[in-house]
C-alpha cells in the first residue's frame, strides 16, 4: 500500500463529542459538537 500522507499538504483533525441520537436525547448531556481542524504542514 503506498503511503499518501507525505503528498499531502495539509493534516485534518476530527473529533466529536456527545449524543448523536436525534430520538432519544440524554437530559444529562444534550450536546453533540463535530469540530475539525485543518493546518497547513511546513514543507
């Protein structure tokens, strides 16, 4: 398999957090948060 990460310019990071179900909502913690960062790599 070849290795793509090298070609790329820039790294993504993607993390969530919380209750992803619409139906049935956690009164305790009723957050869901999608966060993605992108930076640019120094060449």
């Amino acid at each position: 398999m070849k290795n793509i990460s090298n070609n790329s310019r820039f790294i993504g990071f993607l993390d969530v957090c919380g209750d992803h179900s619409p139906e049935i909502i956690d009164r305790d913690f009723p957050i869901f948060v999608l966060c993605l960062v992108v930076v640019e790599r120094k060449v």
